[in-house]
C-alpha cells in the first residue's frame, strides 16, 4: 500500500469538500515547489488546511457513541494512560467515562492546533520552513509532543532536511511496541515535510 498516495488522494478529497462553490479544486502534489516561510516579526506561523487534513486523518474522532457524542478511550499502545477523546486530545481532565459534543472536540483541536504550532513555530526559531515542512512538524509534534527534544527539529534548523525527513520513521513506538499506525502517520508526514 501507497501511504503517500492514500494521504494525497485524501487531501484532493478534502480540498475538493471544502472548495467554494465553482472553484477548481488546487491540490498540493509531492513534487510542486513551495517558499520557505519564516516567522513574521510578532507573529507566528500556522498550520495550514493540508496540515490539518493528515492530523484529522490519523487522529480521526474515535468512540462516537449512538447518540453521536464521542467518549474517552485510552491510549492504543498502553491500554491505558494517557486517554484520549476527539480528535487526539489528552492532558488534565480527560479519563474513562468523559464525554464530548462534536462541537466541543472540534473546539478543542482549534486550541490544540493554535497551541502546537506555536511550539513547533518557537522550536524552529529563525530556522525558514515551507508550508508543507511546517505542517508535517506541527503533525508530528501534536501526536508526540516531542518538537523541542527531537533530533528531527535539530536536523531541520541546521538545513540538513533530507536528514530530518529520515528522523521521523523513528518515531513509531507507543508503550514499547510498534505501532502500524505509527508507522503510517510517520510515513505521510514525511511525505508532507519532503513535498515543500
């Protein structure tokens, strides 16, 4: 299987969805040229729709009950911590038994997206990213939350990007084992990052 492929075709998809009407539909291809962008002076970079399409993909809003809320599930590699509800949002207050609205999932991946990318947009400093460079970070960071430790974000800021691409197939473990689905992510993010 051609996860590169699948997360382009998915990206047309969405693109295609959420084009005004009569638009042609513009998609990103792995091969198309992109400027690298810097922080403006007093603000930070964000992510962008193809950025937010892969973490949607992956994180997909999981455990939607009957009624159409979604509960709390725990972590695939742990059975356990940390648990999980929407679109992949953990941290205080989330545990067994928690139950969200669509609206309140959607909500809270709004703030978790403004919150990651301005980590990643702090950990790369000065360091120039292009969109898709960025959005693979920020993809990244949102699942591990590793952007600051990450021999990957090192590699990126010193321009050593086909290095740095490489760096994120080692991220594929959860509680000590392989994840498949680690695998996959890792894949589609690093077929983002190299895409420009």
């Amino acid at each position: 299987m051609d996860f590169t492929r699948d997360f382009f075709e998915a990206l047309r998809r969405f693109k295609a969805r959420t084009a005004p009407a009569g638009a042609a539909p513009s998609v990103t291809s792995p091969s198309a040229p992109a400027a690298a962008i810097a922080p403006a002076p007093g603000s930070a970079r964000r992510i962008g729709p193809v950025g937010i399409a892969l973490i949607q993909q992956f994180e997909s809003c999981a455990r939607r009950r009957p009624d159409g809320s979604f509960e709390a599930y725990p972590d695939p590699g742990t059975g356990g911590a940390p648990w999980t509800i929407g679109w992949g949002a953990t941290g205080r207050g989330i545990a067994p038994g928690l139950v969200w609205t669509q609206a309140q999932c959607d909500a809270r991946l709004q703030r978790d997206l403004a919150r990651f990318a301005a980590e990643v947009d702090r950990a790369l400093g000065d360091a120039l990213a292009s969109q898709g460079q960025f959005d693979a970070l920020v993809s990244f960071h949102y699942n591990t939350g590793a952007i600051a430790r990450a021999t990957l974000t090192k590699l990126h800021c010193a321009g050593r990007h086909a290095e740095a691409a490489a760096e994120f197939g080692k991220w594929v473990h959860a509680g000590g084992k392989r994840q498949n689905g680690l695998v996959r992510r890792r894949a589609a993010e690093a077929a983002l990052y190299r895409s420009g």
